[in-house]
C-alpha cells in the first residue's frame, strides 16, 4: 500500500525574467486552498492525503497544474473551486474530475 | 500509461531557525546528481524519467529523501553512490534498490 492514500503535487515554479510560469496564474492560491481544505477534514497523513509543493512539473502548456499520485492523474485549474471539487471527488472519495483532466498530449 | 514512466521527487525542504531538513543533508547534491545523470543518459521526457524538486514529504526521520511514482516507492539516500544506483537500477531498468528503501514505518 502507498504511504499516502493520494499525494498531490502543485507546482509552484516561479520562472525568472518574467517568462509566464504556473507561479503566475494561481498555483499558490491553489496549494494553499488544497493544503487547508485537506487539514480541515482531517485528511492528511500516512494512509490519507498529502498537499506537497513541487517545482516545474514540464507540463506548463496547461498549467496551472497538478498531479495526483500514485493515481498517475494530471489536473489542470483554475480557481478554488476547481480545487475544491478535486478535494470532494477525488481526493475523498477517489473519483477522478473529468472535466479538470489535463489532456495527455499538454507538455512543455 | 504514465505520463512519465518514473517520477522522482526530492525533497529540498529548508526549515527555518537552524531546524534539522533534508536541505542540510545533501539533499539538492542528490537532485543534482540525479538531474544531470538522467540528462545524460537520455531518460529524460514523456515516457520516460522527470527529476522534480518538492518541499516536504513529511517523512523527515528518514531524510534526505525521495519517492518515485507511479511506482510508490521511497528511497533515502547518502551520497552520489546511491543516487547513481538508483539512476541505474530503477530508473534505468525498474528494478528497486533494496538497500536504500525508506522502512514503512519511517515518518515526521
């Protein structure tokens, strides 16, 4: 069994020289709603979900984005509640969110 | 499919106030190692390996460390020796390093 139930992935890449970059379209805003709505309902730990801040993933063309683990499950967003639904769906009960799926030719 | 064949995180978390973190314990030399070692041998990409950075994996006793996925597998490390066994053996031909496998129990 994995160590934690789902790990997610944000990325947080801050690129230099002002080149666009996840960092600017809120992925931190993001991480954070996840972060707390996961601590709220008690979720996190060994055997639950864990809320990890990543660098750049590569797969910017789509991005913000986020992969779940060991789910192998890439989603893309775009305000809090995309990320809500992706706490209540998929990280509570392990249904995947069709509609914020990143398609998998989506790459640097 | 995966959308890379092996995903390794590296946690380069430094904590603040002097607190004991994989950072102090030649976590980014492992990500560097591991980074130019994929690089080189070509591994790098879709369907293939993704040397990330991330923050904490909260699985600090046990560090530095790292995780692979899809594969579920947690490994600690020392020195460049290990990290090079790693590109080798799992990243290389999927077979997991024993000797350098995080034991389950391993947590904050």
């Amino acid at each position: 069994m994995s160590y934690y139930k789902h790990h997610i992935f944000f990325c947080l890449n801050q690129r230099d020289k002002g080149e666009d970059s996840c960092a600017q379209h809120a992925a931190q805003a993001g991480f954070d709603r996840c972060k707390s709505r996961i601590k709220a309902e008690r979720l996190a730990g060994p055997g639950g979900v864990r809320v990890n801040k990543a660098g750049c993933l590569d797969r910017c063309a789509g991005g913000p984005v986020a992969v779940v683990y060991p789910d192998e499950t890439w989603y893309t967003f775009v305000d809090e509640q995309d990320i809500d639904e992706i706490v209540e769906s998929h990280l509570k009960r392990g249904e995947v969110v069709e509609r914020l799926l990143l398609p998998p030719n989506v790459g640097r």
